[in-house]
C-alpha cells in the first residue's frame, strides 16, 4: 500500500532552498548522505484538476491564517509575489524560494481532506 508521497522541488539554488526550508520554514528533516536533506512536510492531501493544456503540478502550503502566517513569515525575510486574495475556495498568496522558484500558500475555506 502506499504509505506517503515525495515532492521534488526543482530549484536553481537547491542549497539556499534547503536552507530556507529548515531556518526560515523551521521544516524538520533527515540527512539522506552528503548532506543531502529531505524534508518532513505538514499533513497533506492531493487534487486532481481537469486541463485543456499540458499537464502541470503545483505545490501549495496550507495555513489556518494567511494574514498571520505572512506577516510571521515577512518578519523573516520572505518575498511575497503576489497579495492575498479570495479565490472562494480559499485564501491564497505566494512566496519566492532563494532559488527563484514560487510557492503557494493559502488558508483553505474548502473541506481538507488531511483531518480524514
């Protein structure tokens, strides 16, 4: 059965993006060798979303309270790259990695499957 899933981050600086992860984030992790880290991610549940275009993933951290989880986060050094906005099903932003990438982060207004 499965008993977990995998995220790979691409990342054009993984090593300030690991770092970000662990000091900014305060994400627990495990050495994997060579310094290699693999970080423990928050409960988490998956979607499936229908496209006309290519398939895409996207990654997204969820919160209880966008405001508070920014401003915390801002405090700390993190770009937002984008104001938060109701989508309906949420509350939802996103910050910049070190590396250049992006990732969302909202506060649900949907059911989360994670409390299952």
């Amino acid at each position: 059965m499965i008993n977990g899933a995998h995220v790979i981050l691409y990342s054009r600086d993984a090593e300030a993006d690991r770092v970000f992860l662990r000091d900014v984030l305060g994400a627990k992790n495990v050495d994997a060798g060579g310094g290699w880290l693999i970080f423990k991610l928050p409960p988490a549940e998956v979607a499936v979303h229908p496209t006309d275009g290519d398939p895409q993933h996207q990654l997204y951290f969820m919160c209880d309270d966008v405001e508070a989880t920014v401003a915390e986060l801002s405090a700390k050094g993190v770009e937002f790259t984008a104001q938060v906005s109701d989508q309906g099903w949420g509350r939802l932003t996103s910050l910049r990695l070190p590396g250049g990438g992006e990732v969302g982060l909202y506060e649900p207004l949907h059911p989360v499957a994670y409390d299952l």
